[in-house]
C-alpha cells in the first residue's frame, strides 16, 4: 500500500452508468480538478486543499479522505460500494472482462 492511498477505496458516480474509483490522493485530486468550475463551492475548495495538504505531509492521508467523503455526500454523487461491485459485475457477466481507465494515466 502506497503511503498515499486511501485506507478503503471511495466508489463515485461520474455519469448514469460510470462509477470511479477513488483510491488515492492523487484519484482524489484529479477528479476534484475535473469538477465542473461553476459547481466549485467551499466543501469542493476544503477538500481539494486537504487533499493537497496530505500530498505535503501537512495533514495525513485520512483527513483527506474524510474531506472528500464529505464534499461526495454533499453533492449526491457518492456511490454505494456494493452497488458498485453489482454493476461491476454485470459488466464482467455480459462481456466477460471489465474496461478500467485509469485515472493517473498508469495502469493498475
């Protein structure tokens, strides 16, 4: 486990049918960075600088976590883990294997 992952993994919903991984800092930075400019509201800008607090070793990895658990709540896009292994799943039933893009741009 790299000192920067998440001690368990946050499932988002990105679009109807896309739920995303959020495991480390760096998903969790990426995905606040690709948030919408006009959405951008004081929960998104507390957990973005968490995120680049921990990155700093200004704060640890867990109070990121937190703060980005917190802004998923409050702008309704958290996913639930089960559900998303369901889909996962169904994904894998009907095509036999499962399509990952990843998010730093280095395959998992």
């Amino acid at each position: 486990m790299n000192a920067e992952d998440f001690s368990s993994p946050i499932f988002v919903r990105r679009a109807t049918y896309i739920v995303q991984e959020i495991a480390s800092l760096a998903d969790a930075i990426d995905f606040l960075n690709d948030w919408p400019e006009d959405q951008r509201d004081r929960l998104h800008q507390t957990a973005l600088r968490a995120c680049y607090d921990a990155c700093d070793g200004q704060k640890p990895v867990s109070a990121a976590r937190h703060a980005f658990l917190d802004f998923a709540k409050r702008a309704a896009f958290l996913e639930d883990p089960i559900s998303a292994m369901q889909v996962d799943r169904r994904l894998q039933d009907r095509a036999g294997l499962v399509f990952y893009t990843p998010v730093c741009g280095t395959a998992r």
